[in-house]
C-alpha cells in the first residue's frame, strides 16, 4: 500500500458544548510540533450546546492552506450526523467512529475502525462530567496510533492547551494513552495516510484572525475600543482586552486604554468617532448587520474627516443570515457606506500577518487622511487558526498625521480646519484642548467651507466634495498596494483579495497542470490605484474570485474602469463554507474551455 | 434674610481676564423669541461667570434646533454637531480618551427622548463626566411641528390635534438610571438656570438638567404644555437657588432651617434656600414621588430635582491615568519589541 505522506485532511465530528475544541486543538498542535505545515477550521452551528460541530485539519506539507473540498479522514463522534458525515465521504477515505453511537457501518468501500471512545475514558475517570470531555481525548491517542503524530509532540501539544495544570494534563494524557493503546492492540492499520516529522513548522506561529487584529491594534496605538458583541467579531475585541490589560498599565496599575461595551453598533462608531475628532486612536469591531448600523455615522466621520478604525469580520447575511459562516459579502456596502457622496478607505487582510499589520496601518492611515479606515476581514480569518511566520515589529513610528499643537498656530499664525494648504486634499486639524486663540472650529455634518462655517452654498459644498475625492485619490496611492505574481506571458488574469488568496495560490497549481497559465493579481485595499486598471489593460480576460454571490468587488472595478468592463468575469463561491481550490479550477476550466470553443 | 448672590467681577472681565463677548459664538438662525436663545444666553452667562477657559470646553450635540445652539456660544471651543440622538455616543468617546475636557452637550426632546433615548440611558448609566442639556419644547422644530416624546398626554398641536400618548419624562428617567446630578428648569429663568448650570459643571459625573424652552413658532399656543404662558402659570420652583464657587469667599447668609448650602466636588457650594415645601434633593425616592405627583396634578416643577455626589464617572471606572489618553505619546501606546516577541514565543 502506497502511503499519502503529510496531506490530508481530517474532519472531527462532535456535538457543541462537548469539550472537543481542546482535543481538536491538541491534534491540530501535535502536528504542528511535527513540524508538518497544517490550519485547523471550526465549522460550528449558531448555538452554545447541543447541536452539530465540525473540525477540519488540513495537513499538507507543500503548505495550501485553503479549505480542501474532501475528507480523507473522518473521526463520527456525534450520532446526530454520522450518517450524512459517511454519506460525503469519497472511496478509500478512512472512518473512525465512537461504537457508543448507534450506528452500523454499511459502506464497504472505506477504510473503518470502530473504537470504543466512552468505555476508554471510563477507564481513566468515572465523574460523569470529566468522562464526557476526556472521550473526544481517546479519539486523539487513536489518530496518534494510526497515523504515526510523534508522542512527544502531543504531550507538548496537552502541556499547553492545559496552561500545565498537572491535573487536568494528567486526565487529558490518560485518556489518549488508553486510545493509542487500544489502536495499537485492536486495530490494523489499512489506511494510507501517514505522519512523518519534518522541519518546516520551526519559529512560526499558529494563531486566529481576530487574535493577530487585536496584537495590531494594541501596536498600532489603539487607547480606545468602543465595540458591541457580534459573532463572528467579538473575539476580537475580547482579544485587544486581554493584551492590554497584560501590556498597557502604567507603573501606577492605570490604564492607558479604555474599553467600552456600547448600546448597539451606532453608539460602538459615534465612540469611536469621538474619540478621534478629541485626538486618540479609537477602533470598534463589527460584522455585517452592525455595518449596517453604522451606515450614518461612517457619513458623519466621511464629511466631517474624523479618523477612526472599523473591523469588520464578514459573515455570510443578509440579516441575521449564517452568523457562524464565512463570506465576502460587505466589501459593496463598506466601500460607499452612508448616504451621499462617501467613499472609504478599506483594507483587506488576506492573512493573520496582514490582520496584525493592517491591523497598526489602518490607525496611521485614519489619522493621516482623517477618516473611518475599514478592515475586512471574514469568520475563516478571524476565528480560524492558521499558520503563519511571526508578525514583525513595526520600523516606522506612529503617523498621526496632519495635527497642528499651539506651537504649530504660533508658527504659521493661521488656521482654516479644511484648507487643502498642501495641495494633497489632505487639511489640517487642531485638537480639543488646544490653547492656542485661532484652534477651535466646530465639526459638523452638515454643508461647510474651509473655515468649517456652516454654509449652503453651492460652490463651497461642490468644492468641499471635490477637495474629498482629491483627498482619497492621494490615499489610492499610500494604501498596501495590490500585490503581482505573473505566471509568465499570460492572456488570463486572476484577481482576488483577503481569504479567497489561499484558494487562488492552490488553484493557480491546478490550472497550470491542466494548461492554463495565470497571473495573479491580489487587491490589498481600496481605493483602487493605477495598478489595478494597468493589470485589466493587460488581460485578455480577468475572472475576479470572491466570496458573495453577486460579485461586489466586480462592481466595484466596473464603476471605476468601465472601459474593461467586458473583460472582466466572475468566480464565485458562497454558501457559507471557507472558498476551495478546486471550485476555482472548475470553473475557470469550463470559463476557458467556452472561450477557446 | 435675604439671599445675596456675589459677583467676584465687577469689571467687564471676568476672573480670567475674558469678556462676556469672548464666551459667545456666531448669530443664532433660530426663531426670534425662541428659547433656546435665552439658553444660550445663560450658558454664557454661567461659562463666563466662573471663568472657564474656553478651549478647556468641547461642545457636542446631535440634529434639531436645539443641536444647532452650540455654535451660538463658546466660539473658541472644539465643538461637533453629530447625528440625530448619537450626541451622548460621541461625546463618551471623546471625553474617555480626554477626561480634562470640560464636556457639554446640547440636546433636544426629539433627539434625546425618541431617536437617541437609549444613548441617553446608557449615558445615564455610564455617568460620563459631563453637563448634558434637553431643550425641551414638546415638538420637533426643524421638520414644522409634530409632537415629541415629551409632549404631555391631552397637549395641543398648532393645528389643533391633541397628544395621546404618554409622555416620557427624562428627568425621571435619570434619576432612575443613576445620573447624580438631576435638574429641571425654565428657559426665561435666568435666576435658577445660571446657578443650576454652575452647580452642574462642578458636579463629578454626569449632571442632567432638562429645560422647559418654548418653541415660538410651533408649539406657544394656547392648549400646549410647553407655551410660556402655560410656564408662567404652572411653575413650582422646588427651592430657591445660588451658587457660590470655590474661589469666591462665602457672604452668604444663611439661616439653619430654611437654607441648605451643599458642597460640590471642585469646593465650589450651592446654596439651596426652602420655598413652599421642605425638599430634600439627596433623596431619590422622594425625587421620584416628587415627579410622579406633579405629573398627576399637571405641575411643572423645576429647581433641582436630585443629587448624589459620589457616584464614581466613567473616567474612575476605566481606571484611567490623570493624563488624558490622548496625550500619551509612542513610548505609552507602543509596546516594546520584547512585548511582541514574547507574544509571538506564546504562539509558537
């Protein structure tokens, strides 16, 4: 029997609430510690206990790092879905099942071992309690056996996920010995996947989205989080909590951050705005229905230029929707958020690096072109665990941008809040506090002049919106620009941004090993700059991959260069699952077999 | 005895060497005879009386004719007039990164009690340090009259319709939701106005005063509630008030019994003297039977309603530095490299 050595994908089936995300997690860092490049996916239900959740671990050494569209090794531990979980699995995939549950294999073509997961854990507690979570355990030592997962890395894979609480560890060890005991003893080996150490993991990190977010924002300077809880986002401000409560007290035990649960989404932006307009870095985090609450203040802080941070962690919608699934779904309404004439500056992080490093640019940029900066980034991201090399620590110091002090007005002697005095769009501004006679201006929504007066005449509100667009033109050139990667003298483009990255680098492989070549381009933010237009002016065909259903970013690329329009096709994926590999392959295959045709 | 208010400024300038004119802002676009005008009056009057720097004030308001006032009055201060009702959200965040700033907003009954009610709840609740104003007029103004959340039950519209629903009272509302500083007022007096306002920026928390402010045009008829004829007639003041500040020596008289002078966080005294009634404003059950029943006999009651002085703001419960957040430089908001890289070791 020929081995699939490191690259595969496993798929735990547990019931929520049951204890499993440890044991998902010791598996997935057992084969960390291997040094075998790996992520680890959480699909779990809208739910706290009770109903069905799934873990996948995709293994593979050449480092893909999407969602694999197949199992190769299913672990059934929850009655309610080991029939439809059997039911997807292909020929040859391998299933490991609790014989707790009342099911009987009828498939012939898979590889089964039928393990006694309950009566194992009975063996090492009999508190009913600590039995139900040390039998996800046993399935762990199983897999340990089968597939080869070095003991060593385990148990510094248990050590950690249990902080190196003797008890707990020794529970925990005691399950899964009994587990690679009884694989090692009962159960022949018939599968071909195997686990062989490699060195490829050492110095990096595996961590979620939303964790690698909030390091950035407590790097990038963050002194406020105004933030409402939501699914999939909450993690993150939770997270920027916990770091700043280990890493911004004063040596008088002070916080040099404040944190503030708001009322709903719209008192989370009004905080963060005025937070900014007084001066500070002030960030919130949302998804999609508190983007939606939002809409007017991001208006507000559009035309009153204050500076601002919003992430957002995209779930599938509209409305409640998927709150538990992925999607690309708000790039359309982040982009033009409010009513009028508004614009946005947005940026989009394709991996936990970017999270952590967009997570510090999105305040420098807030401050320099003074308005809300938005994140998106998505569930797969952000509460996902992927595998990255480690953030770097930022060179350049904090830019807070265009702010006069009284020095400053003492100097120049004049001050008019929204004078494009540099030509760049940008004005200056002066802080609340500020001494000096000629710094206060009074911030307003409604229609102003450059002096900030209240005005309602044409020509200034005109000129107002104009200097704007000069303002976010300058930006198009100082956001992370888009990234190239040719695939030689190519007619076929790719173009995609944040999570859809992983499955494009994988498809990219596919297609080109079934003829096709491709360049890549990989959009970092808006607004859009002349790279993007000279990418479309050199494709003959470009197919934009994302994760909605009506092609928001497509829009977005015809709105600003309609002259490409006809060139341009979409990819698609949206049914709340993470994008995948093959679903690219497939359609660009079929795309490109009609052209050619 | 008589109650004597001292005035430390005989000059035309005040304790800072300003002058009333350096407290006041651009021309007011407002109905003449509004009052909100006589507001804006008093809030100078009060600002320019205790020598306030006026770059020390940031200024905040949400959408209404009552929102468009903050640019009638401290023309050197920051000021930013927000969205409808989100007045109280974007004050809170200013005023938690800058805890120096002297906060007022200027709200009125549309954007406070219908649009923005929860803002003002969760603000209430939160006790950020800073003087929040309703210009209560019973109507939305900007948008030609329909009746607010605070129009009383049976009060006319201009175009004869009466009110049926029950009208929220804010008053009530902040004394429930933990506001230690609770008061209400009439636009045209100037006399317990300016002390209330005085007394509310020396207050430590978030002090509330909701002030009766006849709309001229809308709502002055015969049959509304909020006209100043009905005022004149159905105002009961709960005590007759002074302030006295902490850098003014005290020359009042006062007589045990009848005169209370109350002690504010900054030094500075109010000084509370007995009229009909015998009201204790540190109570708040009694605060809030006091409101109940003149609701039931259609009273106005005005003068201060409640006070608590030792609720703890936002900024003590964030547990904030004495220097503003804002003005913490890269060395405070940057962790070092070493910061980074044991996290990054916690993750490997």
């Amino acid at each position: 029997m020929e081995s699939t050595l490191n690259n595969f994908t496993i798929q735990v089936g547990t019931v929520n609430g049951s204890g499993s995300q440890s044991a998902n997690l010791i598996l997935l860092r057992s084969i960390f510690n291997m040094g075998v490049p790996c992520n680890g996916k959480n699909l779990f239900p809208s739910n706290i206990a009770g109903l069905p959740t799934w873990f996948t671990i995709r293994v593979d050494e050449r480092g893909y790092a999407c969602r694999s569209r197949d199992v190769d090794i299913c672990v059934a531990m929850n009655e309610n879905t080991i029939d439809a979980d059997v039911a997807e699995l292909r020929p040859g995939s391998v299933l490991v099942y609790n014989e707790a549950l009342a099911y009987k294999p009828r498939r012939e073509d898979l590889v089964v071992y039928a393990c006694p997961f309950t009566t194992l854990a009975g063996k090492v507690t009999t508190d009913p309690k600590l039995k139900k979570l040390v039998t996800n355990m046993v399935y762990v030592g199983v897999l340990q056996e089968l597939l080869g997962l070095d003991p060593v890395a385990v148990e510094q894979a248990v050590q950690r996920q249990f902080a190196r609480k003797a008890k707990a560890v020794a529970l925990n060890l005691g399950a899964l010995r009994e587990g690679a005991a009884y694989a090692r003893e009962k159960l022949r080996k018939k599968d071909p996947f195997r686990l062989e150490t490699r060195n490829l993991t050492a110095g990096k990190i595996l961590i979620e989205g939303n964790a690698a977010a909030a390091m950035g924002a407590l790097f990038g300077g963050c002194t406020l989080c105004a933030w409402y809880p939501i699914t999939p986002s909450s993690s993150l401000p939770e997270a920027f909590i916990e770091f700043a409560r280990k890493h911004r007290h004063d040596k008088d035990g002070k916080a040099k951050y404040a944190v503030i649960q708001a009322e709903d989404e719209i008192a989370s932006l009004g905080m963060v705005l005025g937070g900014g307009w007084a001066g500070a870095r002030a960030m919130t985090s949302t998804s999609g229905p508190g983007i939606s609450l939002m809409s007017e203040f991001a208006g507000l802080g559009y035309y009153t230029e204050t500076p601002g941070v919003v992430f957002d962690i995209q779930r599938a919608g509209p409305s409640t929707g998927l709150p538990t699934r992925t999607a690309q779904g708000d790039i359309l309404k982040v982009a033009y958020l409010s009513h009028g004439d508004t614009q946005h500056i947005v940026l989009l992080p394709a991996s936990v690096e970017e999270c952590f490093d967009f997570g510090m640019a999105a305040f420098d940029l807030a401050d320099r072109f003074q308005t809300p900066v938005f994140v998106l980034s998505d569930l797969d991201l952000g509460l996902n665990v992927w595998m990255s090399d480690p953030f770097k620590y930022p060179e350049k110091p904090l830019d807070r941008g265009k702010v006069l002090s009284e020095e400053d007005l003492n100097r120049v002697g004049k001050f008019e809040r929204y004078r494009d005095v540099d030509g760049d769009g940008v004005p200056y501004r002066t802080l609340p506090g500020n001494p000096h006679p000629l710094a206060g201006w009074f911030a307003r929504g409604s229609g102003h002049n450059e002096a900030a007066q209240y005005t309602e005449k044409p020509g200034d509100y005109k000129r107002m919106l104009d200097r704007l667009a000069k303002k976010f033109e300058t930006a198009s050139q100082q956001v992370p620009a888009p990234i190239l990667q040719n695939g030689g003298d190519t007619r076929v483009g790719l173009l995609a941004y944040g999570t859809s990255h992983w499955a494009v680098v994988e498809s990219r492989d596919q297609l080109s090993a079934s003829g096709i070549q491709t360049d890549y381009l990989r959009l970092r933010a808006l607004p859009l700059n002349g790279a993007v237009e000279r990418f479309l002016a050199e494709h003959e065909r470009v197919y934009v991959v994302e994760q909605n259903q009506t092609g928001q970013m497509l829009s977005i690329l015809r709105i600003h260069y309609p002259a490409h329009t006809s060139k341009l096709a979409s990819v698609l994926h949206y049914d709340g699952m993470p994008i995948d590999a093959a679903c690219i392959t497939e359609q660009i295959v079929a795309a490109e077999k009609e052209c050619a045709d | 005895m008589t109650l004597t208010l001292t005035e430390t400024t005989k000059a035309n300038v005040n304790r800072i060497g300003l002058a009333k004119n350096d407290y006041k802002g651009s021309r007011s676009t407002l109905c003449a005879g509004c009052g909100h005008d006589a507001i804006t009056g008093h809030i100078i009057s009060a600002f320019y009386e205790l020598g306030i720097e006026p770059h020390r004030v940031a200024k905040f308001s949400g959408i209404g004719c009552s929102s468009k006032t903050p640019t009638y009055f401290l023309s050197r201060s920051h000021g930013f007039n927000s969205v409808h009702g989100r007045m109280p959200a974007l004050a809170t965040g200013a005023l938690a990164v800058n805890h120096k700033l002297i906060g007022i907003g200027v709200s009125g009954d549309g954007d406070s009690a219908s649009i923005g009610l929860n803002h003002m709840c969760q603000i209430f609740r939160r006790n950020v340090k800073m003087l929040y104003i309703v210009e209560n007029n019973g109507v939305y103004g900007l948008t030609k009259g329909q009746f607010s959340a605070t129009a009383d039950v049976g009060s006319k519209q201009k175009g004869g319709s009466l009110n049926d629903y029950e009208p929220i009272d804010t008053c009530a509302l902040a004394i429930e939701l933990g506001c230690g500083y609770v008061a209400r007022s009439f636009s045209g007096d100037g006399k317990q106005l300016v002390p209330l306002l005085k007394g509310a920026l020396s207050h430590d928390g978030l002090s509330f005063i909701d002030i009766i402010s006849p709309c001229v045009t809308f709502n002055n008829h015969e049959g509304s509630t909020k006209s100043y004829d009905f005022v004149k007639d159905n105002d009961i003041r709960l005590q007759e008030l002074g302030f006295v500040s902490h850098y003014e020596p005290i020359t009042v008289d006062y007589e045990e019994g009848t005169t209370k002078r109350v002690e504010l966080p900054d030094g500075s005294y109010l000084i509370l003297r007995k009229l009909d009634r015998d009201y204790d404003p540190f109570s708040k059950k009694l605060a809030l039977s006091t409101l109940a029943d003149a609701r039931l006999s259609n009273q106005l009651l005005t003068g201060l309603l409640y006070l608590e002085k030792n609720r703890p703001s936002l900024d003590t419960r964030l547990n904030l530095p004495d220097r503003p957040l804002v003005e913490l430089g890269e060395d405070d908001l940057r962790p070092p490299r070493a910061v980074l890289e044991q996290l990054m070791e916690s993750y490997k």
